[in-house]
C-alpha cells in the first residue's frame, strides 16, 4: 500500500477545499475514520458540519447518506424495512440509510429516544437487525451526528450511553474574518463540495485503519492514558468520569493522529491533544459544579496537569 501519511495529506487537502481554515477539524475527524469510531459534532447551524461529512465522504469513495432526525422519524426509517411483494409472495427487506459507509444522521438529539437507539447496534457490532434478522453494515462504516447546542427546545438529549458510543466530540466554530472571505469566494460561482473528487478508495481506507493499529504505543504512554482517565473519575467537579471505552478512544486516536504526523509511535503530547475531544463528552460535571460554571473542557484541562508525563525511555526496554 501506498505510504499511509501521503493518502491521509492527499484526503486532508482535499476535504480543506470544501471547509476552509478548519485543518485541525479535519484531521480530527479523519482520525476517527481511521480508528473505525463515530463523530459528533457539536456547533450552531451554518458552520459546515453537514459539509464535513459529505467532503469526507466524496474524498474517499465511501457511500454517503443522510438522515434528518425529527420527532417522528422511526427507527425502521434509519434501519430499513421488510416490505411484502405481491408477486413473488415473499417479503423484501429495504434497507434504511444506515446501510451506508458514512452516515450522516443531522440533528440527532431531535428525533425520539427510541429512534436514537436505533443507532446503538450499527454504531457498536457495525450490524442492524430488522424483523429477527442481522445483516452486517459496509466496511468501512462511520457514524457522523451533529447537534445544535444552543437551541434546546423540542429536542431529546443523547443519554450518557450513547454519547460514550462517540469516539469523539468536535466543535468547528465560526472561521476568521480572513477564512470567511475565502469561503465567500469560493462558493462565489458554485459550492466546492460539487466538483470535489474521489482522491482514495473505501478498500484505501481501510488499509489505512490497519495501518494505524501497528503505531507503537510504550506501556508507560497506555499507563500515562489510564491514570488521566482515572484523574477524570476522582476529580472533585465531576459526577461521573470516564469510561475504560474512553481510555480505549484516547490509545486509538493517538496511534492515528501520530501516524498522520508521519510518526510510527505515540508520545505524550499526542494524549495531551486529543484529551478533550475523547474525553470532554463523557465527563459529566456535577449539580454543583455546573452551578459555579464549570465545564468539562475546565476539568479535562486540570486532568491533565494534574497527570505527570511518563519519562522518555527506548521501545522495548524494561
């Protein structure tokens, strides 16, 4: 295969083309797909998040759906359906969106808690199953939701469950005046997302999410992991700190993120940057401390501090 760091510039640049000053939300979000993990992401309306997904999905050949959540949509909306045909007296399974490579389910939090966990199975097997029967969903296979953090009314928040189904949480933010100025331009004529090309293969693809499993990670990096997450449970603010599955997003993100860099191993400031967007939506901040306005992005940075980085020593050694 090709090497791994120049397929990841080639999807990275191209998807900058469509989202312009957003490299660092790129490249997080590209590292979820090589981690086989799921997006969320959080911002106000008009930012780009539906074009993320749609630019990642073009710029590596992945099938794309959307689904627009609402308080009426189904769960056999998302899954799929058996539909009988009158000619061949058989039922006749049509699948929903969610038999997609990427999926783009816009505005998650608004649809009801039953269709909400409809996601729950494809998101964790990578399987759906309809009316007694499992089938498998495409390889590679990702979930990207967004949601409205601002505006809360008619909406249903995602439980702790399926916000740790997340590998990680990302927020855009508005571009800066020089940034938005581009954004005017090039969309000036047309939307950049209309002549954006395929520039690797969904089989590239999943050579890559390989490829980022063999990064070394030294025991004494998973350790450093281990006790951070644990800083996140014991830390006086939180109610409900992190999970071992959090611990697991934070080791995965950072063998991607370090090969990205062009790097065959993990080193500390890998951790300490992917921290909050593994970490932050699954730290739940206590009554009390919401109260004094504390955030979970304050306690992941505290965390962290408070984590002594391990020593540099030799791959391999004792």
């Amino acid at each position: 295969m090709e090497d791994p760091r120049q397929v990841s510039e080639r999807i990275l640049d191209n998807i900058e083309r469509v989202i312009i000053g957003k490299a660092e939300e790129g490249r997080l979000a590209l590292v979820t797909l090589l981690c086989r993990g799921h997006l969320l992401l959080e911002d106000v309306p008009g930012v780009g998040k539906t074009m993320l997904a749609r630019a990642l999905a073009r710029s590596t050949g992945c099938s794309f759906q959307r689904i627009q959540f609402t308080p009426d949509l189904l769960p056999s909306d998302v899954t799929g359906v058996a539909v009988f045909n009158q000619a061949s007296r058989e039922f006749e399974f049509r699948p929903g969106p969610v038999m997609s490579q990427i999926v783009l389910t816009d505005e998650i939090n608004r649809a009801t808690p039953k269709t909400q966990s409809a996601l729950l199975e494809a998101m964790e097997e990578r399987q759906a199953t309809v009316d007694g029967v499992t089938r498998r969903l495409p390889e590679p296979f990702m979930v990207l939701a967004t949601q409205n953090p601002i505006e809360y009314e008619g909406t249903f928040p995602l439980p702790e469950a399926q916000l740790d189904r997340f590998l990680m949480r990302v927020r855009l933010g508005y571009p800066n005046p020089t940034d938005e100025v581009l954004v005017m331009d090039a969309q000036q004529q047309q939307h950049p997302i209309e002549s954006l090309e395929q520039v690797t293969s969904a089989e590239e693809v999943i050579g890559l999410q390989e490829a980022a499993r063999e990064v070394y990670i030294d025991p004494l990096i998973k350790q450093y992991i281990v006790t951070m997450v644990n800083a996140t449970r014991e830390h006086e603010s939180v109610y409900l700190g992190a999970s071992p599955r959090g611990s697991l997003a934070l080791m995965r993100a950072a063998q991607a993120y370090a090969m990205l860099d062009g790097r065959d191993f993990v080193q500390p400031d890998d951790i300490k940057r992917l921290a909050y967007p593994t970490l932050g939506h699954r730290v739940i901040v206590s009554p009390a401390a919401r109260v004094r306005n504390i955030e979970s992005a304050q306690i992941v940075d505290e965390c962290i501090e408070r984590t002594p980085v391990p020593g540099a020593r030799a791959r391999g050694g004792a």
